[in-house]
C-alpha cells in the first residue's frame, strides 16, 4: 500500500501511527535550499521532509502481511513514485484542505495508473474546512472513490482508512 500526497500532509506521521514496526524513515533536515521552493507557511513547524521514502509493515494474519509506502511530497522526488507504487494494491492520497491543489499531482497519477486510491483529509488541529462531498466536488473524483476524514496521528484513524482502501480495492478488482 502507498501513502501518498502532497508536501507536509502527514503521510510520515500517517506511516508511523499505523505500523506494527518501528517504520523507516529517509527524513532529511530542511535547508536553505529548499527555500522558495516548499511552502511552508501551512506547515510552520515543519524542520525534515521525507527525501526517499517512509516504511512500515501491518500484520493482518500469519500469511497476510502489509506493507506500507510512504512517498516524498515534492515533485522533486517524484521520479521515486513508479519504484514505489510498483506491486501495490492501492494508495492513499492524503489531503490538507488547507491546501487542496497540492494533492492534484497524486489525484491524476493515480487516476492516470488505475490503480485504486481513496483520499484521505487529514485535519490539522481538527480543522476541516471542507466536507467530502465539497473534497469530491473539488477535485472532480467520482463516486466510487472513497473520501473520508482522517486524522494521521491516530492509529485508529489511519488503520480505518487503510480498511476502505483494502475494500475499495478488492471490489475494484471484481469489475
């Protein structure tokens, strides 16, 4: 499975909350550099960025194992997304509303791949300005696509949209 989306959505932290395993992080100190470049007047605090990938692994049976991709954010990294995606059976695309058009890069490339997505709205401080159905709307995504509401720093969260992404792939698969 691949997490995906835009720069500081929280697709590290989405990892991290889920994972049975201390995840794997390829996290690099932002630097000057990067200035100009990554808006970070959303995401303030922010002080690393994923500049590979994140890794983790869930354990459903004992012959039924997870593995979870979390993809780097800027379009700088994107040459990666083909590696990672390779063999996965769908994506999660988180959303910060706060900043819709970030996440229409990973909207079209999954769309753009067929494989099977479901977005992600991950709030910030609890905020979201935004129903799904106004998400949906939005970024012109039909109904077969699931969109909910997620918080990436709970498991509980992160875990219940990795179950509507299994769902939605496994009836993608039966058309």
């Amino acid at each position: 499975m691949v997490v995906a989306g835009g720069f500081g959505v929280g697709k590290t932290t989405f990892v991290g909350s889920v994972s049975e395993i201390n995840p794997l992080r390829t996290e690099a100190v932002m630097t000057a550099a990067s200035a100009g470049i990554d808006d970070l007047s959303k995401v303030a605090d922010k002080t690393t960025t994923t500049v590979a990938m994140d890794f983790g692994r869930i354990t459903l049976d004992d012959d039924l194992i997870l593995y979870l991709f979390g993809t780097p954010g800027q379009d700088r990294f994107w040459f990666m997304w083909d590696d990672l995606v390779r063999g996965a059976i769908g994506a999660v695309v988180l959303v910060d509303t706060r900043r819709l058009a970030d996440c229409f890069p990973a909207v079209d490339y999954f769309e753009n791949s067929g494989l099977p997505f479901v977005i992600g709205l991950n709030g910030f401080e609890g905020y979201q300005p935004y129903s799904p159905e106004e998400v949906r709307e939005a970024l012109q995504i039909g109904p077969e696509t699931p969109i909910m509401v997620t918080d990436a720093r709970h498991r509980a969260e992160a875990k219940t949209t990795l179950i509507s992404l299994v769902e939605h792939a496994l009836l993608a698969r039966l058309k």
